[in-house]
C-alpha cells in the first residue's frame, strides 16, 4: 500500500511539471542559473587552489632568494672584518717586529671575538706547497668550506668540539664542520708575502644565524597561512643549524642532526639543482624552497632551505572555500524564495488563461474576464484581446454558419456550372494558399522585430546594474582605484559596447535596419584598443603580441563595430593557436595602382590553419570547426563591413596559420546610399 501511494504521487508530480507553466517555467529558469553556480563554484575553487598554490611556491621561492642573499651579505661583512684585522696598526706591528709564531698566533686567536668571528688564523710561510695551498683558497674573497676535524682543531681547539653534531637516526656523530672561511695574504713592509689570515664562522650549531635570517624574511608570527617560518642550513644531507622543530605541533626544540628526503637529495644534492615543492621536513609537510651550497670549487657540499608548515596554509584555505561555498547556496535559496513568492502573481493568472482554453477547447463557451491586474498589465491586455477574439470567433462561426446556407443553395441552384469553375477555383486555391503563406512569413517577422527590441531593452537594465555597481565599486575604493584602473576602464568600455549594441538592435525593430554613427576615424588607436582588450582576456595565455600600426588613411567607419571585428578575429586566433604562439597585427594603407583606397587591417596567427576546402565556406551562416562555435562571428562580420562598403578576406596554409585581412574604404558609399533611402 505505501509503495503504491508513493507511485501515485510520483505520477501526479511528474505530470506537474510537465503540463503545468508555473513549474516548468521555474524549472526552465532555475535549472541553467543552478548549473552555472555551481560550474562557477568548482572553476572558482580549481583556479583558486592552483594560483594559490603558485603564489605560495613563489613566496618561498623569493624568501629562499632572501636567506641566500643575507648569507652573502653576512660573507661581505665577515671579509671586511678580516681585511680590517690585517690593515690594523695592532697586527701590522706585530709583524713588523717579526714575532714568532708562539706568540702572535695566540694573540691572534684573542681577536676573533673582537671581529664577530668563531675562528682567526695567522699561518706563515713555510714552504712552497703551504704558499700554493693558501694562494688557492684567495682566489673568492669568501667562500664556504668543509673542514675535518683536525682542520677544526689547527684553527682553533675549541672549534672542533663545537661542530661536532649528534646523529638522530643512528646515534653517530658529525665530526666535519661547515663554515664561511674568508683567507688574505699578509705581505711585510717589502711587499713580500709572509703568511695568511684565515677567518670565518661556524654554521655547525649556529642557532643565532638561522634565527636571525628567519627573524629578517618571516616577519611576524601571526599569518594564519605561514604561522611560523623556518630556515636550515644543510652540510651535505644533514642539519647542522635549523630552527625547524621536533615537534611541528608543540613547536619545541631543533631538528639538528636530522637528515633531508631523498627525493631532495637528489635532485639538489645529486644533480645541484633548486627544490621549490612541498617536502617531508622531518616529521610533517612543508612548503619548502631548496638551494645548493657550493665550495670554492663549485663542487655541492650542503644546502640552504627555508619553508613553513602546510597544514595551516590548507587548513585557512579550505575555511575560505567552505564559508564561501555555504555563503553562495544560502543566496541561491534566498533568492530562489523571492522568485518563488515574486512570481506568482504572474503565474496565477497564466494558469487561469490556461484553464480557459481547456475549457474552449472542450466546447464549452467561457471567457477569461478580469484577472485582478492593472489595466495596463500585458497579461490583462492579452485576457482583453482573447476574449475579443472568442467573440469576432462567435461572429464568424454565425456569419460561415449563415453563408454556407446560402451556399448550398446556390450550389443546388448551379451544380451544372460547377464543373466549368473547378479550374479557376484550383487556381484560386493555390493563390490563397501563397497569400496566406507570405501573410504568416510577415507575421513571423514582425514577431521577430519585437522580440528584438524585447531583448535590447531587457539587455539594458543589467548593463545599467553593472555600470551602476561599478561606478559604486570605484567610489568606494577611492585611491585604491588607481590600481585596477585599466581593468574598470575595460568594464566601461564593454558596457558601452553592449549598449552600442542594444540600441543597434532597437534601431533594427523600429527601422528595420541598422543605423549606426558612421565618423571619420584612424584605425590605429581602434586598433591598439582591441589587443588590449583580448590581453586582458587572456592573461594566463602564452600570446605573444606582435603589432605594426603604419596606417596613416582616415576612414569613414564605425568604431564599435570595427572594434567588435577585431576582438572577434583575435580572439580566434588565439582558439587556432591554442592559447599559445605569436598573433601579429599590422595596420597600412589600402594602395592600388598608386592610389590610395583606403585602409587594410591584417591579424596574422601561427595556428593549424584552414584546409583549402573549407576556405571557401568559412563564411557562410552557422559553418564552423569548433565544437562551442555558433558559425556566426565572421558571416556576422562580413555583413557588417559590407554595409560600409568594406570587405573580409582570408588567406591560410594548413599547418603553418591563417591571416584575415579587413579592407576599408576611404568613403562608406554603401551605408550612405542605403541611410538617404532610409
């Protein structure tokens, strides 16, 4: 029983919506404006998460450019330091008292602190290979080296136990040290060359370095999309200075003696290339921007990183997306109840009207009467005209009913004559017939011509709106407006071109055809007008414009249709093309046996081109190869410069591009000939 009460209701709606007008026209209207949101939503949610991420892999991509340059920075300040050191009067009179090793070389080490540095070395010459081993290491005034531990110890004891760094992973220890090593001869007072001062820091454990570059890119802790930043610096694949924490959740401690993934290590390590991708750091994701670290000798020996966690960056991100998401459907709903409510009162008196004519049509003799709208009201003058036709309808019936009496009396009267006339009568049948044909083509075109001026006008309220808003949207802004200026001037410029358009339409039902201002005009700036318009619609395209303007021959034209043709050319350039390739436009005068006829316009792509035997239909009505195409935009652009006396011709080679060539006439004869007739 509650199966076959739900078929029952099933039925019953199903034939609802399919006879009833109120339902199928809020179905016809609903369904398209539905599928578009949510077609705009998931576009708008695409586009959005990969610029976001773009953006974000560029963001760590130039704060990793940062950190390097701090570091280089940091070199020139650790160079200078050095270079003052030797310049100093303190060491050059030490020198010159020529002191032994013994002593000089403690008091040297004394210094460092001075200097800023975790190491300063004096080391005389000894022997030629000790000259040729430190003359290598001057070559780059600063430089970054990796020093074993009897290096370290040389240069200082304490240094040593200072890189050493704990292996997490297998509790080993790194005993080699990672340091900026900054080396200059020392010359005495007859410019020979006596020994070398070697200077630098330690990046092994240097907490201070990584936490000051952090502190100078990542400037505040409280961006939702990159709460915390970290920097790292790697000796080969192994953290010995980082501010990443153990516990990415807790954020405490430093990840140091911790090791990278390999798919970083390969690629940065292995082949020395930069990593700019999410990555495993340790123990949660990141957005993360890899770089080598090369010695003297260009060879990798480590790696600077810097990065912050994802999960915050997709978690703010994905909030925006749900708020935005249930912001758009409480607005479809909302709306959709005030269409709803709105409507009715238009479909109320619909449904009487269609009520009526079931009623008529089941012989039953009724009329529409008063529908509780205003006299003005179209629904009302249209219940008027019907019931006005309901009773001329009653007339006629009696007058046919009355006329065929008397036809069949006449017919009794002359059934010997009938034979005679029954040609003629054929004859008059047929010429009945091809009046009451061209009598329904009139009416269809009448119909048509209101309709067009139904939609021009219905066209200009939401142009209004949106000029309207925008006007609102550029006051509101205020300053700010300057820097979306040529995106506002564009909205302008297509709100004028849509209202060019609706009242060429309106021109068209009322004069039965389009009137448009013909001035003079160079072509060159309605030309420029047009690329800039189809850049700004193609952006994220790799177009490269090409242009060469040399018209200087005014021409009797219509800008915005000039306009419209050269957006339309464009733009299926750019479809030929792909989206990507080189699109030229050249302007130049129109000569033929040295006279000058007028102006020629060319758009040149290197798209697929046009096979030879559709050259010859690509401009005919509805004839097009792609598969969104209405077929319409070049006939549609032939006939407009036809009634300028202009012309559109085209020359392809399939495989290689096409160019479309618009021919101007200097004087619009046509449109001149056709506005007097008018």
């Amino acid at each position: 029983m509650p199966n076959s009460w739900q078929s029952k209701s099933v039925t019953k709606w199903t034939h609802r919506f399919r006879t009833m007008v109120r339902y199928r026209l809020l179905i016809l209207t609903s369904a398209p404006i539905f599928l578009t949101l949510i077609a705009l939503i998931g576009i708008t949610i695409y586009w959005s998460i990969h610029y976001t991420w773009q953006n974000a892999l560029l963001d760590v991509s130039e704060r990793l450019g940062v950190a390097s340059n701090s570091i280089t920075l940091l070199q020139q300040k650790q160079a200078n330091y050095v270079k003052s050191f030797a310049e100093s009067y303190d060491f050059r009179a030490r020198i010159n008292q020529n002191l032994p090793q013994t002593k000089l070389q403690p008091w040297v080490t004394e210094q460092k602190k001075r200097y800023d540095l975790d190491f300063l070395s004096f080391q005389r010459v000894d022997s030629i290979e000790n000259k040729f081993r430190f003359m290598d290491l001057t070559k780059r005034e600063s430089f970054f080296d990796v020093l074993d531990k009897a290096e370290l110890e040389r240069l200082d004891p304490d240094l040593a136990k200072r890189a050493e760094v704990p292996i997490l992973k297998d509790g080993s220890v790194e005993v080699r040290g990672l340091v900026s090593r900054t080396v200059i001869p020392v010359y005495n007072q007859a410019n020979d060359l006596i020994g070398f001062l070697d200077g630098g820091i330690l990046l092994n454990n240097s907490t201070m370095l990584v936490d000051q570059i952090r502190d100078l890119i990542y400037l505040g802790d409280q961006d939702l999309l990159r709460p915390v930043g970290t920097i790292t610096v790697f000796l080969d694949d192994l953290r010995v200075s980082t501010n990443v924490p153990l516990d990415s959740d807790q954020r405490v401690g430093r990840a140091v003696g911790t090791r990278v993934s390999s798919e970083v290590y390969d690629q940065v390590l292995a082949e020395g290339k930069q990593w700019v991708d999410r990555a495993y750091v340790y123990d949660a994701w990141y957005i993360t921007a890899y770089q080598p670290i090369k010695d003297q000798y260009d060879n990798v020996i480590g790696m600077l990183y810097t990065g912050y966690l994802m999960w915050p960056f997709v978690k703010a991100y994905m909030t925006n997306i749900v708020e935005i998401s249930v912001i758009t459907v409480l607005l479809l709903f909302i709306s959709g109840v005030m269409v709803y409510r709105g409507s009715r009162e238009l479909f109320n008196p619909i449904e009487h009207i269609h009520r009526v004519v079931k009623m008529i049509q089941l012989g039953k003799e009724t009329r529409i009467g008063p529908l509780d709208l205003d006299d003005e009201h179209e629904l009302a003058q249209l219940a008027k005209q019907f019931d006005n036709m309901l009773d001329l309808l009653r007339q006629r019936k009696n007058e046919l009913q009355f006329a065929a009496n008397e036809l069949e009396r006449k017919v009794q009267k002359r059934t010997a004559s009938l034979e005679e006339k029954t040609a003629e009568l054929e004859l008059h049948i047929q010429l009945l017939n091809q009046t009451r044909n061209k009598l329904v083509v009139h009416e269809k075109l009448a119909a048509l011509g209101e309709l067009t001026a139904g939609i021009a006008h219905e066209i200009n309220n939401p142009s209004a709106v949106i000029l309207g808003n925008v006007e609102l949207i550029q006051f509101e802004l205020g300053e700010d407006a300057q820097r979306v200026q040529e995106e506002l001037d564009a909205i302008h410029t297509q709100i004028d071109r849509i209202r060019n358009i609706t009242r060429s339409l309106l021109q068209y039902s009322r004069q039965g055809g389009v009137q448009d201002e013909i001035t003079w005009q160079h072509v060159n700036p309605i030309v420029d007008e047009s690329i800039t318009l189809v850049k700004t619609g193609t952006k994220k395209r790799d177009i490269e414009f090409v242009t060469l303007l040399q018209a200087h021959t005014p021409v009797e034209v219509n800008r915005h249709h000039l306009l419209q043709i050269l957006v339309n050319l464009q733009m299926n350039a750019i479809h030929a093309m792909d989206g990507q390739g080189k699109l030229t436009v050249i302007s130049e005068d129109w000569i033929e046996d040295g006279d000058i006829k007028g102006t020629v316009i060319h758009v040149t792509d290197e798209g697929c081109g046009i096979k030879p035997e559709n050259l010859s239909r690509i401009f005919s009505p509805f004839y097009t190869t792609k598969r969104d195409g209405t077929g319409l935009g070049l006939s549609v652009s032939q006939s407009i410069l036809s009634q300028t006396g202009g012309e559109l011709k085209a020359v392809s080679e399939w495989g290689k591009g096409s160019t479309f060539s618009i021919y101007l006439p200097k004087k619009a004869e046509l449109l001149l000939e056709v506005t007097n007739i008018a």
